[in-house]
C-alpha cells in the first residue's frame, strides 16, 4: 500500500517562484507551511517585542508611571507567552524544521502533509485566543500562571482564554512533532543511513521526542487548573485541600523541556551553518548527534530546579541539581564541537556565521549563568531576581533568537532564490548583538543587587542600570528595521540567488532555489557526507 | 552534478513511501500515555500530601460493578483483536461481527459509568478525592466515547464495498490499537482509584 504522488508538469518560464497568495491556503507543501510559520512567527516576535519595549520604558523609571500596575502584569505575561509559544517554539519546530527535514532527508514532503497543515492552522485561533483577552483584561499571573494566584486572578475570562489559547497551540505542537518523528525515522531517501542524516535532522528529532513527552503533561495541569477557574474543584486551592505544588511540577515538567525544544533545533541550525561558512567538516558528527539526544533523555529529568525554593525536600534538591549540572556536560561536547569546526576553517565572516558566532558567544554566557542556578545553595539566594530575567534572555535571545537569525540569513537564498543585502545583514547583526548586550547583561547586576523580576516599581537605587537597559531595549526594537526592510526588499527584488550559493554539501543545496514544488526535479542524489568540506567525497569508501 | 560517484543514489521509490500512518497513530498515542501519565502522578501526590485519604465522610467504593466493567472492557480488547486477524483472511462479515460485539461492550461500559456516576454519594466539587476520581474516569470515558465513534466509522464504511481489503485496512488496525489504548489505560485507573 504506497501513496503515489502525482507528477509535476516541469519547465514553465518561473516554475518555482510561490505565488504569493498561496501562503494563505491550507497549503500542505511543506516548504509553503514552513515559510507560513517563519513569517507568522516573526509577526509574534515583533508583537511579543513591542509588548517588551512597553515594558522597558515603564522600568525607565523607579515609579510605576506609564500605567497602572495591573496592566504591567498582563504585559509581561502576555510578553512571555507571545515569545515562547508563538515565536520560538512554532519558529524553530514549525518554521525550519517544516521547511529543512524533507529537503536534508532528500524526501518529497513530511510524512503527514494534511496533518502538517492542520498544525499550522490551528496556531490561528489559538493565536486569536490570546490576543483577543487583550480585549477582555489580559491573564496577568505570569507565563508560569501559578496557581493560587491564577485561580484567584480578578481577569477571570483572560486567565481561560489563555488556558485554551495554550492548550490549542501544544495540541498543534503535538501534531508537528509526530510528523517530524514519522519522517525522520522513515522517510529518509534510499541509502541515507541515521548517522548521514545533517545534524539539523538529529537536532529536530531530540526535539520532536521532548514535544511529544512533556506537552500532553501541561494539557493535564491546564485542563485541571480550567477546573479550579470554572468548574468550582481545589485541585491546587490549598483552602479547598488542594496542593498548588503539583501544578509547579506539571507546569515544570511540560515547560524545563520547553527551553531545550527552543534551544534543540537552534543547535541544529549551528551545526549546518558552521561547517559551510568555515569551509570545513563539522568537528565531532556523532558526538553532536549523541549529546542532542542525551539533552533529550537528561532535560526530562530537571524541571523541580525551577521549584528550589517551592519547599522541595534536600534530597530532591541535590537530585535534580545533580542532573540539572549533568545537561551542561553534553551542552559543553557541543560547544567545543563548533569551536573546533570553527578552528583553522577559512571563515566567511558574512551575516549567517556572525549570528552562529553570535550565537555561541551568547548562548555560552547564558548556559553558564545556567550553572550557577542549576546550583541550589546560589539559586535560593537570586531566585525571582533579574538575574534569572539575565540569564534566560541570554539563552533564548541570545541563544534561539540569535540561531533563528543564522539560520534565516544563510537559507534566505534557498527559500526565496534571491540573495539578502549583506551590507545591511551586517548593520543588523552589529545592532543586535551591541543593543542585546546592554539590554540582559546588566540585568545579572540587578538580580545580584536584589531587584525582584515582575514588578513595576523599584527601589530608586536601580535606576541607571535599568535605564541602560532601557536604552539597549530601545537599540534592539530598532535592529529588526534593516532586518525587515532587507528581508522584504531582497525577498522582491534581490540579487537572484545560485542554487548553492555557500557551496554547501547538505541536500537543501542540490535542488534549485527556490526548490521544486516536488523539491527535486529528477530524483536527488546523495554524493558526499553533509559535511565532507575538503574530502574530495572520499564518504564513499570510507562509511560504505 | 556528477552522478557516476560511488554511493550516489538515484532511485524512483522517493516518489512512493509505504503506509506511516499506524506509526503515526501509535507515535500519538504514546504522547497522549503522557497525559494520563501527568493526571495519575497528580493524583498520586495529591493521595502522599493529603493528611487522610480517601478524606473523612467518603463512602467506601463499590467494587462489584466497576469490577465487571472492567471485566468487560478488557475482554474487549480480545473481542476487537479477532476482527483484526479476520480481515488478514478478507473476512469482511466476522470484521463486522466482532466491530459489533465490541461496539456493545464498550456501550455496556459507558452506561454501567453513567449508572456509578448517578449513585455516587460524592460530586466532582465535594473533596479532592471527588475531583480526581471524576476527572481520571471521566478523561477515560472521553476516550471511550472517541473509541466508540472510532469503530462506528469503520462499520459505516465496512459497507463500501472493497474499503477494506486484507492488504488495505488501516481504520480497522487504527480503531483497534485505539481501542487496547482505551483499555490498557482503564486498567492502570481501576488499580489507582478502586484497589490501591
């Protein structure tokens, strides 16, 4: 029993460019769905940034002037959800993994085209859901929606409205990750073993697993807190009987995970854009593939870190600060992977590899300061500080968002076959990069001085740090300008692009830009590993 | 592009994939393990934290009924395994028969539910014990009722003739699966809520 698909009429004058309006149809193309994520996505990023600018300017000042406390909490609440569950999340999942696997696994489409498209689609009206409590007083309890507060919260109809909007975009979560499981197992082309699939294919997979194990977890803890906000239970209403601390560990459970969906394909996109960019193999193939499943298995196993403070028993503590530490020895096999790809390579200092060495640079302060929190006996003493506001900003932002940049820069010519303006990449990786650092680092300082996250008033002695964050808030809200008038302009009326522009190894790159709507035109070829930069494709004798 | 490189491959199967749908469906249904997974841990800390459980007041769970509920949804299981040996043999009229028995078992199940609920001296909002229990059984009985409509469908379009073949019958494997899902589930409930 075979699912045939039909032969595509070849050679017409522009036979690969899109139309335009096809990217709002229920496309089932996966290279369609993958760029409707990215550009949906991004949308959320300028949304959920704009929200964060809000936030910035009200902490320009010690008192609480710009509005009222309240609608503080619903900013930051909404900033937070409007990042991790629309923007990076659907962004690295949704977004590159749709639009790469089938191309680096040399298969026509995702296993599952309708159900793809189906996933895409239900992120509209959990996306409304969201945005529509605005109207209605936004869930204003934080993205973690602790419970008593949430159940006691006076915006009752935001707090549901958020509840289903979450439950809506994990079951779409959910959906893609089973597609991307299916496909990777078995829809790689003849001859393509796991251990020559790009590393991106690992990456996504690990991710994939950790969707598919934790979502259906923070399903349960929302569908019982829905129960305390409508249906009149106490499952976490200590005055009824009810243990608030088994939501922290349900919600933790789902939401320690989340960060390694977010920083997992991120990874992977490292991994295809050095070794290209610096004309040389990646460094340590199989013990990047390895270790991005040893964060998969090992990151279900450290979400009560997030809980030290929760009265959790000694012995939990020292157990999931143990494991907790554990996840930084693969994280580290990774880093030094990409520093020795890096090393003695011809680098081609170009907008892709500066946010990958952005991106390393970051991330690495970020998983350091990580560390320090994994420890219980410092984490206790900064826990809800800005340090902590520091240190997850520098993992998402600088980490995710700086990855999700290498990797738009360096497949923008594969997926619109026309080249960005490199001059302008570089004015937005230096505005970026510059604007980031002053925004989070001296958030650490804050934290360490005592400033509690979630507030909108501070003592007067924060001021000036806050303000240099302001300012490199201001500088990083100002950075996506060239960046979306060099996308939108390139995108019309770029250079065209070369089918393999970086003369990059992996499949993507063998097929025209933009590719066939069947993605290859004849049938692809695998004629050297993906990462056999200056083997002479010696793959052949020496893996078969 | 070269092609006469050792290992290049260029074969015709890409345009073809063989059926991933049960991979999928079983990839699926071992996230949506999780989400009971999540609700029996609830429960579970919910039962170590509380100072008495069941709390003080709450009658003692017959046993009798819910016994043979679940004697019969795990019997079930076997009812709808036989229509998935049948079709292997083209065996459309037994595929049938045994969609219909086990269609009848699992009605039997939901209305001897229903029955429990309606005589229960406790309610959903009476004590946490009351809160876990309606919402573990109830999820569970969600399920059943997807079950149900799941082997609904494949009676309706058993009818068409040549739908199911014995090399073609991924609905009759697929509401199966579903179904011992349904039931490995109940197992792990009735041991929680009624034996433990």
């Amino acid at each position: 029993m075979t699912q045939v698909i039909p032969h595509y009429p070849v050679g017409d004058a522009q036979p690969n460019r899109t139309p335009w309006w096809t990217y709002f149809t229920f496309s089932t193309d996966h290279k369609v769905i993958g760029i409707q994520y990215l550009v949906t996505t991004f949308v959320f990023y300028l949304i959920g940034g704009a929200l964060a600018a809000i936030i910035r300017t009200e902490l320009a000042t010690p008192d609480s002037d710009l509005m009222p406390p309240e609608w503080y909490n619903g900013m930051f609440t909404m900033h937070g959800t409007v990042m991790i569950f629309l923007w990076i999340v659907p962004s690295v999942t949704g977004g590159f993994g749709n639009y790469l696997v089938p191309l680096m696994i040399g298969a026509r489409d995702m296993a599952f085209p309708f159900l793809n498209a189906l996933a895409f689609w239900m992120i509209v009206p959990g996306a409304a859901l969201l945005m529509g409590s605005f109207f209605v007083g936004p869930a204003s309890t934080g993205w973690t929606a602790y419970p008593p507060l949430s159940i006691l919260t006076d915006q009752h109809a935001g707090q549901i409205m958020w509840i289903f909007s979450l439950l809506i975009i994990g079951t779409s979560s959910i959906l893609a990750a089973v597609n991307f499981v299916v496909t990777i197992w078995s829809m790689r082309m003849p001859g393509m073993k796991l251990f020559d699939m790009p590393l991106f294919c690992w990456a996504t997979l690990a991710a994939a697993i950790m969707v598919l194990t934790s979502t259906p977890v923070l399903a349960g803890a929302l569908i019982l807190l829905s129960f305390d906000l409508m249906g009149g239970t106490n499952f976490f209403n200590p005055t009824g009987g009810g243990d608030p601390v088994v939501y922290q560990h349900l919600f933790w459970f789902y939401s320690h995970p989340a960060v390694y969906v977010m920083i997992l394909p991120v990874f992977g996109i490292i991994s295809e854009v050095l070794p290209p960019h610096a004309r040389k193999p990646i460094f340590g193939y199989k013990a990047i593939a390895y270790s991005s499943m040893m964060i998969c298995a090992l990151g279900l196993f450290v979400w009560a870190h997030h809980m030290f403070t929760s009265g959790t028993p000694d012995w939990l503590r020292i157990f999931f600060m143990v494991a907790t530490l554990l996840v930084a020895v693969p994280t580290g096999i990774k880093v030094f992977s990409w520093l020795a790809t890096l090393w003695g390579g011809k680098l081609r200092l170009e907008s892709p590899l500066l946010f990958g060495v952005g991106f390393i640079s970051m991330f690495v302060v970020g998983g350091l300061s990580g560390v320090m929190l994994g420890s219980a006996p410092i984490d206790i003493h900064v826990h809800d500080t800005y340090f902590v506001v520091g240190h997850f900003h520098y993992v998402l932002f600088g980490g995710s968002v700086f990855g999700i940049y290498a990797g738009l820069y360096h497949w923008f010519p594969k997926m619109t076959g026309r080249m960005f303006n490199e001059f302008w990449g570089k004015v937005h990786f230096v505005l970026t990069f510059v604007g980031f650092n002053l925004c989070f680092l001296p958030m650490h300082i804050l934290g360490l001085m005592g400033m509690p996250r979630r507030v909108a008033q501070y003592d007067p002695q924060f001021t000036t740090i806050n303000q240099i964050c302001t300012f490199g808030a201001f500088l990083l809200a100002i950075s996506t300008i060239p960046f979306l008038i060099n996308a939108v302009y390139s995108w019309l009326w770029g250079e065209p692009a070369a089918d393999n522009p970086w003369q990059a190894l992996t499949l993507e790159w063998t097929t025209s830009s933009p590719p066939h709507p069947h993605n290859w035109e004849g049938e692809p070829v695998l004629e050297s590993g993906p990462y056999d930069y200056g083997k002479e494709y010696s793959r052949s004798s020496s893996r078969h | 592009m070269t092609t006469t490189m050792h290992g290049a491959i260029a074969p015709s199967e890409t345009t073809h994939h063989p059926d991933l749908r049960l991979f999928g469906l079983i990839v699926f249904l071992c996230s949506e393990g999780m989400l009971f997974f999540g609700l029996f841990a609830a429960y579970l800390t919910f039962r170590a934290v509380a100072t008495e459980w069941p709390p003080e007041g709450t009658p003692e769970l017959e046993l009798l009924l819910p016994g043979i509920n679940t004697i019969i949804l795990v019997s079930s299981s076997f009812v709808i395994h036989q229509a998935d040996e049948a079709i292997k043999e083209n065996k459309l009229a037994a595929v049938r028969g045994w969609f219909l028995a086990t269609f009848v078992m699992g009605a039997i199940f939901i209305a001897g539910q229903v029955y429990e609920y309606a005589h229960l001296e406790f309610g959903l909002t009476s004590h946490l014990f009351g809160s876990t229990f309606y919402i573990l059984t109830g999820f569970h009985g969600l399920h059943v009722l997807i079950g149900l409509t799941l082997i609904a469908a494949v009676l309706a379009r058993s009818l068409k003739p040549g739908h199911y073949t014995e090399h073609s019958h991924f609905g009759i494997a697929a509401a199966s699966i579903y179904w011992h899902f349904v039931d490995v589930i109940w197992i792990v409930l009735f041991l929680l809520l009624y034996l433990l």
